[in-house]
C-alpha cells in the first residue's frame, strides 16, 4: 500500500483507518456511498478534485455476492456529479477469496452487498 499510495497522493499521506467491516445475518447493507463525502470539497471538485485518499479492501473471509462482497460502481471516479446515484445495473460485485485484496481510490461509490447468511469480514485501509 506504501508503494501505491505514495505514488498516488504526492504531498504524502498519513494512514487514515485500518478498521474490520464484520457483516452477519441480519445486518443491513451499507447504502452506496463514497468515502470521499467526509470532505465535502471533494466531492464538489468532483472528478478534476486532487487525488485525497486511497483504499485497500482485505477479504478476511471469501467475498461472494452471497456473503456481500463489496459492491464497485467502475468508473464512477470519472463521473462529473459526484452526487448523482448510481444505476443498480452499473454495480460489479468484488468477489475475490479470502487473503486476496482490491485497491480503489476513493472516489468510487461502493457498498457491501445484501445480507449475508454467515459472517463476511474485510479489513479497510485508508
Ligand atoms: O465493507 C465493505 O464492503 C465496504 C466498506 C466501506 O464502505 C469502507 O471501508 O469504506
Ligand atoms: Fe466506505
């Protein structure tokens, strides 16, 4: 993540979370949203803003669209409304084992997925 990230963000960077995304039965989805809106501006800026934050998704356990594997809307970080909702039909689900990761920036809109029958676990880096 050092690598990518110093890469990605010029003027350096602090590590922002490292935090687990536990998901069970049960639970709610998280609605689709962009991490980028904790800083308004950004999402303003759209996408000419600077480059803020960069993520790592971990699967801790296998991410399948049963279990809520993430929900990715591609190429939402070249969108000129930030703002505008995302069609359910532009959504690609990360499915990936367990131990395998996907890195975004994040100006994407992402979700987890619906309900899972067991425990989905992701470890987010930003
Ligand atoms: O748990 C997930 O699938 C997504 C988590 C998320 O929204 C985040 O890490 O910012
Ligand atoms: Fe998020």
């Amino acid at each position: 993540m050092h690598e990518w990230a110093s890469r990605a963000l010029k003027e350096g960077y602090w590590l922002n979370t490292g935090q687990a995304m536990i998901v069970g039965p049960g639970e709610k989805g998280q609605m689709l949203h962009r991490d980028i809106a904790l800083w308004p501006i950004f999402m303003d800026g759209a996408k000419n803003a600077p480059e803020a934050m960069v993520s790592i998704l971990l699967a801790l356990s296998d991410f399948t669209e049963e279990v809520g594997a993430t929900r990715v809307v591609s190429g939402s970080h070249l969108w000129d409304d930030f703002r505008r909702d995302a069609d359910p039909t532009e959504y690609v689900s990360a499915v990936m084992p367990a131990a395998r990761r996907f890195s975004i920036s994040e100006r994407p809109c992402m979700e987890p997925g619906p309900t899972p029958p067991s425990i989905r676990g992701g470890e987010a880096c930003t």
